[in-house]
C-alpha cells in the first residue's frame, strides 16, 4: 500500500489499522511485560488458610485476631516414628530436648504417645510460629530423623501449598497437551495452533505477574486461575481467527486482520460480558475467597481479551504465509443428524426437560455439603496427608476448641473448667488454672508464706519478705497489712516475681535452689504467653467429637452458655476447626442465594441487549440453570459429600461461563430463521456451531476433569469435579435439548422481541462502495441479510449494525478481492 492511501474515517478501522501496523510496538510491549512477570511472580503472596477469608464478623475472624494480638503460638510440629521400641524412644526424646532452641518433645508410655511399635513426639519450639527460626529447626528435626523411618506434620512453612503447585502444574502441561491436540483437530492449519498458543501464553503469564497487585491471593485462586483462564477465553482467540479467515478468502493478510479484528472486538466483547457477568456474582459472597477468586478470574478474562485484541493480531500477520501452507482438511464433521433429531422431538424433548429440571432441582436441594476437609477423600493422597492419616490411625486425636474470656480472676477459671469437664464430651482442658506445676499445685493456685516456704525449703523470714515485697505492688495490698500469715498469692505470680527480684539481684539463692527456679520460671512463662495476654486468657478444650457434625456444632453452643455464666457474651470467643466450619455454614446459607440471583441478574442483563428480547433471555437462563440444577443433583443422589465452596464458584463459572455455548446456538438460529424455516435453520445452526461448542467445551471440561482428578486439595477438588461434570452436561443439553427448546419456543421469542420503533434511515448511493451490516433494501435487485462486500452499482436500503462507505473505482480490484480504504462520507 502506497504512502498517501489512507484509511477510512471509521474510528473503529483507525484503531484497528494502527494495532496491526505497529505489531512491533505491541511485541515489544508484550515481550518487556512478559519479563517482568516472570520475576513479579514471586512477589505474590499466597494465604493457605480459609479461615482467614471468613467475614470480619465472624467469630472465628474476630477470635483469630484476638489470640494473634494477646498470645503467643509458638511453632511445633509432631513426628511419628515407626518401628522402634519405646526405649529407644525415651533416647530420642532426650536427644530433642537437648537441642538448643527446643523447648519440649513431649512422648510418654499413654496410647496417646506409643502404640503399635510407634512412637509420637510432640515437638515444640522456643519461638513463635511465624519466627523464621522455627524453620530453621524444623530442618534439624528432619535431618535428626532422617535414618528412621518418620511422619512429620506441622503447620509451619508453605509445604501443602508447594505440593499443591506440583500438582497444578503437572495438570497445567497435560490440559496444555489436550488444547494442543483439540486445537489440531478443529483447526484448518497446522500453523493456527501456534498463533493461539502464543495468545493464551502470554496473557496466562502477565495474569500471574499481575497478582502481585492484589498483594496476597487464595492457595485456590493461586492453584486453578492459569487452568480456567485457558478453559474460558478460548472462545475469544477463537472466534478473532475464524473471522479472520472468513476475510482473506477476499482479502489480502493485512486487510483481512484490520477487518477481522474491527468486527470481532465488540462480539468478543459481548461474548466475554456473560463471563464476567456470572463471575461478578462471586465479588459478593461474604466468604472473601468468593471475591479474591472473583478479581483474579476477572482480571484474566480482561487480560486475555488484551492479548487477543492487541498481541494476536501481529502474531497472525507472522503466521499468515505459514497458515496458507499448513492447511489441511477439516476433522470436524457435519452433524445434520442433531438438527434433524431436534425438529422431529421438539415437542417431546422440550416438555420433558422441563420436568427433569423440576425434579433436578429438588434433588440438588438435598446435596450433602460440609464445611471441612475430615469428610472428603481427595483422589490423591499427598506427602503431608499420607503423615496425617499414618498419625491418625495409630494415635487418636481429640477435636481441639481454644475458649478466649476475660482475664484476671484465676478462680472463677478455676470454676469455668470445672464446670465445662462436667460435660460428657470433654475429653482435656488445657488452662492456667488446672495445669499441675510443683509438688501438686497448679499454676494459679495460692499460696501463704508458709506453703511457698516449703515448696521452696526457703527460711520462712525469707518468704515472708519476699511476700511483703510482693504487696507493695499488690492492689490488694490492705490484706497483707492484716496480717502476711494469711496473705495469698497464686503459685504463677509469686515465681514470676521472685525471678525478677533475683535477676535484678534483690533476693540471693543457692545454686540447686536457683536452678529449680530458672525451670519453673521457664516453663510458667512459656505456659502464661500461650494462655494469658494482657487483657483475655485462653484455655484449651479437647472433645472427642468430630470437627465436622450437628452435634459438634450444637456443642459449640453449649461452650458459649456455660462461659456466659462467668462472664459477658460480648467479650467470649470459641475458636478452632470446628468453630470455623460452623461460621463456614452460616456464611453459604446467605452466599448460596446472593451468587445465584447476582448471577442470573448480570447475564439477563447482557443477554436482553444482545438479543433484544425478553423470552430469549428467559430460556437460555433456564437451560444452563438446569444444567446446574442437574450437576449438583448428582452428589445428592450419590451422597457424596461436597466442598461447599465448589457449588459458589462452580455454579457462577457454569452460569457465566456454558451460557456462551447456548448463546452460539440461539445467536445463529435467530440469524437464520430470517431466510429459512425452522426446520432448515435449526439443521443449518447446529453444523455451524458444532466447532465452536466442541472446541471451547472440551477444552473447559478435561480441565475441570483433571482438576478433579489430580489434586490432593478438597476445596480444589471439589471446584473441579465440579467443574468437569458441569461443562460436559452443559454442552449436552445445549446440543441435544436446547435445538428443541428454540423450535418451541419461536412464536415466544418473536413475540416478546422489544425492537424500538424508530424511522429506518434509508441510505443511497451509486458507485463502487463497501457494506457491511445487516441489509433490508435494494442492491440492484431486493436484499435482506447480513452483507460484508464491495458493491459497484445502486443501494437503496437500511443498514443495521453497519455501514456504507464509499471508494473510488480504482481503489478496488474486484478480481482479486482486494480493496484500498480512501477518504469517503458515511451516509
């Protein structure tokens, strides 16, 4: 094309000409993006615990933050060894303790600890969990145990989260494999795999660059975003390639991708609106994981819609001579069969979905959801797990609920324990006020100057001073002033103090004495920093119930009345598994209808637009909800139990996502019933769209299925089993349900079209023009359909969703096919 030929005055084709012109500017762009995500991928932070996604109002989010604000958690981990002899577990033991920066490695002769030639340390730190030197000893456990044959848990370091990224990724390369393989077959040229590999690639690779944004991000969100982001935006570079290819049958490569991509950015919009429609839904759930998966997916829809529009075509323009050499037959067959099937049982179809999706829903009402991970066995059993469960078989463990109250009043503690152990489902309480310290005393209970004397076997002058000293400070010190004989003073409190009196060199004590001392103050600090802040106190409650169950729950309950009999409502907090599971439970009951109406509501929207209907809207709505209806009927009928979570996400991506399919079909037949009968245009609809559906939906479905089927992960799990099942019995009732429903439906479709009244604007002209547009009028000779051409001669007709624009005769060598843009008027 000659310098001084320039385009036409279409906004739409200025930008279009300017992103295909300057590819090199957008490769460049993409190439220096690209870079700085590979290094900005390790700048995101990823939150393994759902917890910490739970309302704000919630009581375990409000306990969670208290105890991480009052106490101190110190790291720990448990090790179980196989195979030795409870000798050689004592030696072990000792060999633990003595390593420096360990506080204790409980194991004793109960059930608890050794049981079927195995053994169980719990191993505890001198550090707070989130102290990087907690790894750091962590590793010195692993390198002692690593002769024996060991099963280590711990809640310290990301291990799960690496485990779970192995997994991702090796379900990432097959999904990668099966794209690959989809693509070949519904392609038209070898050389088109590339273009859209290099397309989803780079916008997969700046959608993990850029959640570094969002600072920290779910282990879910971190673990099946790059898989969906392919599964959904397939469509987009898809349909961008089609049209191109429809061009250069006429026109020449460059203006084939200007034309190409003028056309496809608002359809691949619209396209992407019902996505991100039913994806909207998820920003509104109260369980924050709904909205951190919500943006992230958002953002790569956006992003992908990005490298479509600004990457792809440069990358095509690169191919194009490739792809005009690589051609080869089309694998994807015709499919009249389905058209004909649907027009013969339209009336028997319809009606009878209709009563499978009633049914359905009243199934799917019934599906069995828990709020935890003890009721749900992935298919894969990770490093970490397989520990867990080997612990869990040989050594029974207690459901723990950690109780926070007010501070301050060691006896009524002393009375809140006492009165919690009296019920039958408390196994342990672990307290200040019920922990043995020294000769049979607990840690809170109160001692005289003569008890502590000979505790101590100190002189009784001496503990008498050291009590008096001990008043001076004391809010109560008029009691002492009666009389220090009867004066009182909890065990915890009274050591704490003689320490400092020591240490600031006030109180002088022998050698034995001083070190019976060091070790009680250090076991007495190390038990007040884990039950005792400043203004709440913690106990610890083990009950032998499940984490998971009407009764646990109820039992939760049962926590809060006995506590509120010591102290005000508003100031307890019952933290723990089960505690967050209950609040996971109260969280879906409201999610489960706000994501489903959202949802629904965001995709009619898009559709009455599109569509400019309302009975259309209606009944592909109604199609892919039964769809989802039928999805979670399944589980019901199986009793299998279900990751709540996979239902909220699931359920937005089917309703957001499977749409496309049924808006592929309807937006075809409503196109062809202009010029045909039912009968043909359904026929004619379903080859046409055939190759869209099943490379798309096959696509969607292996990577739901592998999600599903290769991951450790339950929530994970459950999201793509979910998934998986959904895609396929969406693209089967859009295929074998969906024709029917439309054949039925027509006179109700027609009818409740809401096409504004407004003037036709007739537009004239003579000479040689291009069209592009919806045409009712004149083209020598009557036309009604959609025309993308170059006219020479006579038009006298409305163009809709289109345009006229002039060209000069020269500009245009129709034998060819090719057309040059020059300055013209839109009429």
């Amino acid at each position: 094309m000659s310098s001084n030929e320039k385009t036409g005055n279409s906004f739409m084709l200025k930008i279009c000409t300017f992103i295909v012109d300057k590819r090199n500017l957008f490769f460049l762009i993409y190439a220096i993006v690209c870079i700085f995500s590979v290094i900005a991928r390790g700048w995101v932070g990823v939150e393994n615990q759902l917890s910490k996604y739970l309302p704000k109002t919630s009581e375990t989010y409000q306990g969670l933050e208290l105890m991480e604000e009052q106490f101190t958690t110190y790291g720990s981990a448990k090790v179980m060894v196989a195979n030795i002899s409870y000798d050689q577990a004592l030696l072990i033991q000792k060999d633990i303790e003595k390593m420096e920066g360990v506080f204790s490695a409980e194991m004793d002769d109960t059930d608890a600890h050794y049981a079927n030639g195995s053994a169980l340390f719990n191993i505890t730190f001198d550090y707070d969990e989130t102290d990087d030197q907690c790894l750091i000893l962590l590793d010195e456990v692993k390198e002692y145990f690593d002769s024996y044959d060991y099963y280590l848990t711990t809640t310290l370091g990301d291990t799960q989260s690496e485990l779970i990224d192995q997994e991702m990724n090796v379900i990432s390369v097959i999904v990668v494999i099966v794209v690959v393989l989809v693509l070949i077959l519904t392609s038209q040229a070898y050389a088109e795999v590339p273009v859209l590999l290099l397309t989803f690639g780079s916008a997969a690779l700046v959608q993990m660059g850029t959640n570094f944004l969002l600072g920290t991000i779910s282990f879910v969100s971190n673990s099946v975003t790059i898989v969906l982001q392919l599964a959904l935006s397939v469509d987009y570079a898809v349909i961008f390639l089609n049209r191109y290819k429809e061009e250069h049958a006429t026109l020449n490569p460059r203006e084939a991708c200007i034309i190409a991509l003028s056309k496809s950015i608002p359809e691949i919009t619209g396209s992407s609106l019902t996505t991100i429609g039913g994806l909207v839904a998820m920003l509104f759930m109260q369980f924050g994981i709904g909205a951190d998966m919500g943006i992230v997916l958002i953002k790569a829809i956006l992003l992908s819609l990005l490298s479509v529009f600004l990457l792809m075509p440069g990358i095509i323009m690169v191919f194009a001579n490739l792809m005009e050499k690589t051609k080869h037959k089309n694998f994807i067959p015709q499919i009249p069969f389905v058209g004909k099937f649907a027009y013969k049982t339209r009336y028997i179809i319809a009606p009878l979905f209709v009563v499978v999706i009633i049914i359905a829903n009243r199934i799917s009402s019934n599906t069995p959801y828990v709020y935890g991970y003890s009721q749900i066995t992935p298919p894969l059993t990770n490093a970490v797990q397989e520990a867990q469960n080997l612990q869990d078989d040989n050594f029974a463990s207690d459901n723990m609920m950690a109780l926070v109250f007010p501070s301050g009043d060691y006896d009524k503690e002393k009375r809140l324990i006492d009165e919690i152990l009296s019920n039958g489902n408390v196994t342990s309480i672990t307290g200040l006020a019920n922990t043995e310290a020294i000769n049979g005393y607990t840690l809170t209970e109160k001692l005289s100057p003569r008890q502590f004397s000979e505790l101590l076997n100190i002189d009784y002058e001496v503990a008498e001073l050291i009590y008096a000293a001990y008043a001076v400070n004391d809010e109560e010190y008029a009691k002492a002033v009666n009389g220090l004989a009867n004066y009182k003073v909890p065990l915890i409190d009274m050591f704490m103090f003689v320490y400092e009196e020591v240490k600031e060199g006030y109180v002088t004590l022998d050698d034995n004495l001083m070190k019976k001392l060091e070790d009680a103050n250090r076991m007495m600090n190390f038990a007040k920093k884990q039950l005792q802040g400043e203004e709440y106190s913690r106990i610890l409650v083990y009950v032998n119930l499940p984490q998971e169950s009407p009764e646990t729950f109820n039992f939760i309950g049962t926590l809060h009345k006995i506590t509120e009999k010591y102290y005000d409502a508003d100031k307890i907090y019952v933290v723990g598994e089960s505690v967050s599971q209950f609040d996971l439970k109260k969280c879906f009951a409201r999610d489960n209808t706000v994501t489903g109406v959202i949802s629904i509501l965001a995709v009619l929207v898009v559709l009455l637009f599109t569509f400019k209907s309302a009975g259309m809207p209606v009944l592909l709505i109604a199609v892919i909800q039964g769809c989802i209806w039928i999805n979670f009927s399944i589980p019901a009928i199986q009793h299998d139990n279900l990751f709540f979570l996979g239902y909220l996400i699931v359920s937005s991506i089917q309703m957001g996502a499977n749409i496309d399919y049924a808006i592929v079909i309807a937006g075809r037949y409503t196109e062809l019933r202009g010029t045909m009968g039912k009968r043909d245009a359904i026929i004619d609809t379903m080859n046409l769209s055939f190759p869209t559906i099943i490379t798309s939906g096959t696509m969607l479905a292996v990577a739901g299925t592998l999600i599903g089927k290769m991951t450790s992960d339950c929530a994970i799990y459950g999201i793509g089993k979910c998934l998986g099942r959904g895609t396929i019995i969406s693209i089967f009732v859009t295929m074998f349900v969906l024709p029917q429903i439309l054949l039925v439906g027509d006179k109700v479709i027609e009818l409740t079209a809401f096409v504004m009244n407004m003037p036709l604007q007739i537009k004239q002209r003579t000479g040689t023009m291009r069209i592009d547009g919806f045409v009712r009028g004149r083209i020598e000779g009557n036309v009604t359909g959609i025309v993308h051409g170059v006219v020479k001669g006579k038009v006298s007709a409305y163009i809709e969703n289109g345009d006229i624009t002039s060209m000069e005769d020269d500009t245009v060598d129709v034998e060819n096919g090719e057309f040059y843009y020059t300055e013209g008027e839109d009429i």
